[in-house]
C-alpha cells in the first residue's frame, strides 16, 4: 500500500502535458505533419468503442457487443524538462467526430489541415472548432500536384472568420510545421487575454 | 522507449479480450484520465503484489513520465483499458499523475503558453 512508497521524487518530476490537436478531412496530411515534428515516430493509439446503429466497418471479437475501433496517430515533442507537448491527429471518418470533444478538451488549440483539392472535406472541422469557441488556424497543406490559391482566396472559399489565421505550408516540412505550431500558440495565448477595452 | 523491453510483441497479438483484463469494468471513474496525462510509477521497497500482468507492465513502462497514450500503444491496449489499470494504480498509490489543466474543460494559462511558444521557437 501507500506506505510501502520510498520515493523522494515527487510530483516535480512529472511534466505537465499540454496537447494540440491535427484536424482536417481525410488524406489532408495530418498524420504526416504529426510526423515532421515529432521528435518519436508517430505512435497509434486504439480507442475500442460501443457502437450503436448501423454503417459498421470494423468489428472487432469483444463478446457479443458491437463495437469498432477509432485509431488515433500521435506524436511528442518534449518543451521542456517542465512541459510536454503531443499532437494529435483527429480521426478522419465524420463518425468519428464525437471522439474530437475527447482530444479538444483542455487543449490550446487545432490546426485544421486544407487540401485544396478537396476543400469541402475540411468545412466540417472548421465549424467544429468555431461553434466550440477552441482556438484554432487553418493551414493550407500545399501538394505538389495541388491548384495554388491565394490566402484570400482559401478564406473566402472556406468562409473562415478574419480573426482565424490562414497559413500556406507543407506538412513534410519540420519548419513549415513548426511555424504552423508557433502562429497557433500565439493566437491562443492572443485569445486567452482579457478583451482590451 | 525502448519497445524491445517490454515482453508484448507484435506477434502476440491481443492474448486476451481486453475487458477481461479490466474485469469488466469500464473506466467511468478514472474518466479524467486525459490521453496526454502523465503517468509515473513510484519506486517501492518491495515488488508490489496482487497485480495483473497488465498493471505490471503499466508500471514497468511509467518509470519515467509517460503518457497514457504511450501506454496504450506501447502495451497495443485499447485507451478505455490502460484508463482503468492507470486508475487502479492510482488508487493503491502506486502512481502519480499530471493532466493538461486541473479542470479538464479548461484551456491552458498564459504562462503555460508562452512556455510552450518559448520551447518550439528553440526546437
């Protein structure tokens, strides 16, 4: 029991885990920017879930109950000998979006990957985020083979909010992922402050 | 992480169904249990007793700091599960545990922020 504990380390050896969330549609390269940054190979995780109603794809063998199992892509990357920061990468499937509420809580914020050939599949993940007030950027992850548009041009079509930055970027490149990570800390700590009056 | 050390492999596959290692319970207490939250094993004098298999190895893999995450797919166990074996661990005081914020609804504060921006701008 507790008393049998001999440890002097105590609650200052553990770092407090701070989270980001990657969100956008599926094939929008979020689990390829968890892994440019990532200081560990993307790690996947498995949630075993209850289902209830039809459109079952996976099953798995857990007694008689229908469930299926959401996989989650995360990395690390360690701040300091104080924080630790993990990514994670939503799961892709729109059945899966109850899971978001999981990975946004008491996080500092989502990323929203766009592909611009596939704009429609990230409307959703930019609503997500808006009606639920969580800090969030839209990152345009520029393909090779992908139509360029201009910022404006992404903000128009998507219908962000100007006070929601709007980046290009390339989700292979450990800058262009690091900067994306950068401008979203900022705009959270820019919206955790006090409204100036 | 080293996952040679520990003695799942990815051959074995899933020995058991995982709610028979959790004897059936789902983690509903331990709920606060974010998937980011640190786990770290105390040292005791002696091997603690009357554990899983699983627990063992929970607590082999959370020596140093390690999130619940890590512990599920370094031990290839569902989060629902690791969430109960980490709060029985918890309850015989054999771990200790840090969440993102004290209240999990919460963002984090500025002087956590502007750690983490100090950090990833010195990557």
């Amino acid at each position: 029991m507790a008393s049998s504990i001999s440890d002097d380390r105590g609650m200052d050896s553990v770092p407090t885990p701070v989270k980001i969330v990657i969100a956008g549609g599926f094939g929008t390269g979020k689990t390829t920017m968890v892994g440019s940054v990532s200081e560990i190979p993307p790690l996947t995780t498995e949630e075993v879930l209850t289902e209830v109603g039809a459109g079952i794809d996976d099953l798995t063998g857990v007694e008689r109950k229908r469930t299926t199992t959401v996989a989650l892509d995360f990395g690390r990357i360690t701040i300091s000998r104080r924080h630790v920061l993990y990514l994670f990468g939503t799961p892709g499937q729109e059945r899966f979006w109850f899971m978001w509420n999981d990975l946004a809580r008491g996080a500092i914020g989502t990323i929203v990957l766009v592909d611009t050939r596939r704009l429609e599949t990230s409307f959703a993940a930019i609503d997500f985020f808006e009606r639920r007030a969580i800090p969030f950027i839209v990152t345009v992850n520029c393909f090779d083979n992908a139509p360029r548009y201009t910022v404006e041009e992404i903000r128009a079509a998507l219908a962000i909010p100007d006070r929601v930055p709007v980046m290009l970027g390339d989700a292979r490149d450990r800058e262009s992922s690091k900067l994306a990570l950068v401008r979203l800390v900022k705009h959270a700590m820019a919206t955790a402050l006090p409204a100036s009056v | 992480m080293n996952r040679d050390e520990g003695w799942y492999d990815e051959s074995a596959g899933p020995l058991v169904r995982p709610y028979t290692i959790t004897n059936g319970r789902t983690p509903t207490a331990t709920a606060q249990l974010d998937l980011s939250t640190q786990v770290m094993a105390l040292r005791a004098e002696r091997e603690p007793t009357g554990l899983s298999p699983e627990h063992l190895a929970v607590v082999r893999l959370s020596r140093a700091p390690v999130s619940i995450a890590e512990i599920a797919a370094h031990l290839h166990l569902p989060l629902g599960v690791v969430r109960v074996l980490c709060g029985d661990l918890i309850d015989r005081g054999l771990v200790i545990t840090r969440s993102p914020t004290n209240r999990s609804a919460q963002r984090p504060d500025l002087d956590t922020l502007q750690a983490v921006l100090d950090g990833l701008i010195n990557l």
